[in-house]
C-alpha cells in the first residue's frame, strides 16, 4: 500500500514540483480533460507564499500525489496523480482538509459569498468533478456531495489542420503583446473585463510578478490596441511544450468594447503565436454563466469536449 505525506505549499520550488504534476496529468489523460493545465497552476499559485493554509501538497516519495487549493469562503479545487488508484485515504484527506478550512470559516452569510457562488448556499463547501471522471463523481456521491446545476465548460480546437491567419481588423486597431511599458493598461483592461464578476485582485504589483513567473512566455500575452493605445482586449497564452498543447487562462474584454469581435480577435491571434510554437492543439475553459464566452469560443473553432459539474455538501 503506497504511503502519503503531507504538508502546506513551500513556494516556489513547490511550484515547480505543480506544474510537473499539470504537465504529466494532461499527458497521462490525453485526450481527456484534466483539471488544471501548467498555465491554470501558474496562473493560481504564482503569488501564493510559503505555508499559506489554503494550499495543502499531499507526496508519495518526491512527487505530488493529490493537491487541494480552497478558495475561501467555500470552494476547493484538488486532483489525484494520473497513474495512482483512486485510493479512498487520500481522497478522504483532502476533503476532510478541505471540511476543516471551510468550518474554520464558521457560518458565513450570503453577502461574503462572490457572485459566482452565490447559488451554491452560505453553509455549503464545493468542489468539481469533470463529467468524465466517474471515479470521482463515485467517491464525491459516497462521502455526501450532490451534483448542482452549474458547471464549467471544457472547449479544445486543433492547431494541425490549417495555418491560422491573422485577424482582420478595422482600421486603426492593432494586435500585440503587451510589455513591460504597458503594467498600467494591461492592469486596467483586465479589471474592467471582469468587473461584472466582482472586483479584481489585480494590481500592477502582482502583474509585474506574473511576468516573472515560470511558463509565462510574453508574447503570448496578447492585447488588442485602439489608435489611442487604449487596450480593448487581451488574453494569455501558456505553452505546454512538453505535451504541444497551448492553453489560455485568463481571456477578457472591456465591457464598453463586448459584441464587436475584439475578444475573437485576440483568441485567434494567440492561437495564431501557439501554431507558430509548433503546438498541435489549444484548449480553453469557462464557467456555465458566462454566456459570452460559450459563444465566442465556438466562433473561434472551439469545441466542447467536458464538462465539470459543480457538487455540493451542507456542513452542519
């Protein structure tokens, strides 16, 4: 019986050690979807400090075994090594970790909840499991947990069958990638993208910090620009080279600027570097309630292929 550790995330080195295990999931389970992608790690991880107690590393010997992150107040992401049985002790940890960090939190009132979980109820913790992964629907059923109606979206679109060109576009816009000239802008069209969800945590501190980070290539942080060097749209590009598959996390568009393709302009000039890259496939997520995104991405030659309900356990 194989044995297990754990302890709390260490910083970087662990970083490292994450995107191994992104990168060797999306492999051992390809062409199934997986749960988090390299750039989905970096993206989540790059500011997280040392012992932070959001963020628990389970080990068998010198790789990550299985990996929670709780997202307060109610959420946890975590995922199992490919390769490693469904064993039910780990299993268990991690969402008996996961019960503890959200009963620390004690009963929280629907005004603490981000929209976007607004539905799951205020005494309640959450987590995801790919319409696929029957393993874990099973254990998620046994140990209590129901599947709501909410989900996210899992898109893919090959790179291989056609050299994709750059978009056209009207007169006076340009696409480029952002540099280090452009924190500012680059901030600024990012929070107003996603103000509709809530306030963004970002800040030209923590984007000059993700510019520094592990996988992130700056060309294929790409933005769209007005004559006025005003940013309409972006998105960011990950390159998992060792697998050929490009990822994008985050993607976004002014919300004064939605409808008139900028968003599709700057999917298609990212998948455009990616193909360039020698990437074979790009792959794309979204949640259920953003209806934009689930019409953009097919217009881009995206096509579903998983989806990940959201389940749901009262706490008592």
């Amino acid at each position: 019986m194989t044995s297990f550790s754990s302890r709390a995330y260490n910083g970087s080195a662990d970083l490292q050690l994450q995107i191994e295990f992104a990168r060797h999931a999306t492999g051992a389970c390809w062409p199934r979807s997986t749960y988090m992608k390299a750039g989905d790690v970096v993206w989540a991880l790059y500011e997280t400090k040392p012992g932070d107690a959001n963020v628990r590393l389970w080990f068998a010997g010198s790789v990550i075994a299985a990996y929670a992150l709780f997202e307060p107040p109610l959420h946890v992401d975590f995922d199992i090594r490919p390769g490693l049985e469904l064993d039910d002790r780990i299993a268990n940890e991690v969402m008996d970790w996961a019960e503890e960090r959200r009963r620390n939190l004690g009963r929280i009132g629907m005004e603490a909840i981000p929209k976007a979980y607004a539905m799951l109820g205020e005494n309640t913790i959450s987590t995801k499991a790919l319409d696929s992964d029957q393993q874990r629907i099973s254990f998620l059923k046994q140990t209590g947990y129901a599947r709501t109606d909410r989900f996210s979206m899992f898109y893919s679109r090959s790179l291989a069958d056609a050299p994709i060109a750059q978009p056209e576009l009207p007169a006076g816009l340009r696409l480029r990638h952002a540099t280090d000239d452009d924190l500012g802008a680059r901030v600024e069209v990012h929070r107003d993208a996603w103000s509709v969800w809530g306030p963004s945590k970002i800040t030209i501190e923590n984007y000059r910090r993700l510019r520094a980070a592990p996988q992130y290539d700056p060309e294929l942080d790409v933005v769209l620009e007005d004559a006025g060097g005003r940013f309409l749209s972006y998105c960011i590009g990950w390159a998992d080279t060792t697998n050929g598959i490009g990822h994008f996390e985050p993607l976004g568009c002014r919300h004064d600027s939605t409808g008139r393709g900028y968003a599709r302009a700057v999917t298609l000039e990212g998948m455009r570097r990616m193909q360039m890259r020698g990437l074979h496939t790009a792959l794309v997520a979204t949640e259920s309630v953003n209806q934009r995104a689930r019409v953009l991405y097919p217009s881009c030659g995206f096509v579903e292929v998983d989806r990940a309900h959201f389940y749901v356990r009262q706490l008592g």
